[in-house]
C-alpha cells in the first residue's frame, strides 16, 4: 500500500516516474543502489503484475517485498520485524505447485541466500526485533492457530513464485501491525505507519552493504 512505500519516496534521490499497467514506478536511487519502487496494491494478483513489470520492464536484479504483516507466532509483537526466509501459501491446494508445474518439487518458496545474509549483518546494527523464518501467504483473514509461520500476509508467496520462474532472487521483510493480542482493524490502522516505517529501516540497512 501507499504508505509502505511512502519512507522510500521520501528517500529516494534523482527520483523520476514511470507508468505501467496502472500502477507508477518510481525509479532513483537509495544508498548509490538504483531502486525502483512501486506499491502494487493488496494481493498476490496485483502482487505478481508488480513483479513482472519489474523483471520485464526494469531489469531488475533483486526484488525486495517491504511492509507489514500479522504476527503468528509466540513472540513476534507488534513493531517486531520478521525477515522471510521462506513463504508458502494458506488460501490454496498447495499440491497443485507440483502436480501440475513439474519445474516445483514443493511449493514452498525460498529467500535468496545472499540478501538473507545482508539482512542478518543489518540486524546486528538495528535495535529492533527481526525474526527470521517463514511467512504464510492469502487473500482471507484468517487464525492458524497450528501454523508454523512467524507471521501472515498477502502477497509474498506471489511475488516470490514470479522470481522463482525468473530466476530472480527475492526477499521479503514484514513489520508487524497486529497479532493476536493486539488485534483488529483498528489495531492495524493504529500501527501501520510505523510497522512499514520499521521494514523500511532494515532494508535500508541492507542497501547500506549492497554490492
């Protein structure tokens, strides 16, 4: 959404726009790395246009996925930062990754090892939580109370299926807006600006070290 891209833009130097299929990209740089930054709005549908206007249009080397989640598991709070190593789907028949998409030998989807890497030589210089571990990717509210995920989202598995057919590496960062103890839509407007503000400071701090 706008406002999880928001920190970015206002970082953003030699900033110019571009626009595809609805939706404005906005190219510079943070940190002497080129960025392109887009929100693509909320689901893995408008998740995966997003994704492969980058890969297609931009040429991008890395796509990094920044934002807020749900916190699923014991420990994850609000404001926490989880870095997704990997990211699966709730809402779907997962078998049908690998029944019928021979390329998939399960339909999990996993970090890039080098940005993991980055990110965990970020934490070490941040005060804040950052969790490392899986996201749970769909368009339902839902309670999995038997999930193993460190939170829940909308849009990360998409995104990481259009890298993984691309051969692009990826990387998703999510701050946490709510959980089940604080939780509700009213919790999720209350904190959603400084949830994103937080994914923001991290992948910042990746960039600090990108080569």
């Amino acid at each position: 959404m706008e406002k999880e891209l928001n920190p970015y833009l206002q970082a953003l130097k030699d900033k110019k726009t571009t626009m595809a299929a609805k939706l404005t990209f906005h190219q510079g740089s943070i940190n002497n790395v080129s960025i392109v930054a887009v929100y693509s709005g909320v689901g893995k549908v408008n998740a995966s246009i997003a994704a492969q206007i980058l890969i297609s249009k931009f040429n991008v080397d890395y796509i990094i996925v920044s934002g807020t989640a749900g916190g699923m598991a014991a420990g994850v709070n609000v404001f926490d930062t989880v870095v997704c190593t990997e990211v699966i789907c709730h809402d779907t028949d997962n078998d049908i990754y690998t029944k019928y998409h021979p390329w998939m030998k399960e339909p999990k989807f996993y970090s890039d090892a080098k940005l993991i890497s980055l990110a965990k030589d970020a934490a070490k210089t941040l005060t804040q939580a950052i969790h490392f571990g899986l996201s749970t990717t769909g368009e339902l509210f839902v309670n999995l109370e038997k999930s193993e995920a460190l939170c829940i989202e909308m849009e990360n598995a998409a995104v990481a299926h259009v890298c993984f057919v691309n051969n692009i590496p990826f990387l998703a960062v999510r701050s946490i807006s709510d959980n089940n103890v604080e939780n509700g839509q009213d919790a999720i407007n209350r904190n959603f600006e400084k949830a994103s503000y937080q994914s923001y400071v991290l992948v910042k701090e990746i960039l600090t070290n990108f080569k």
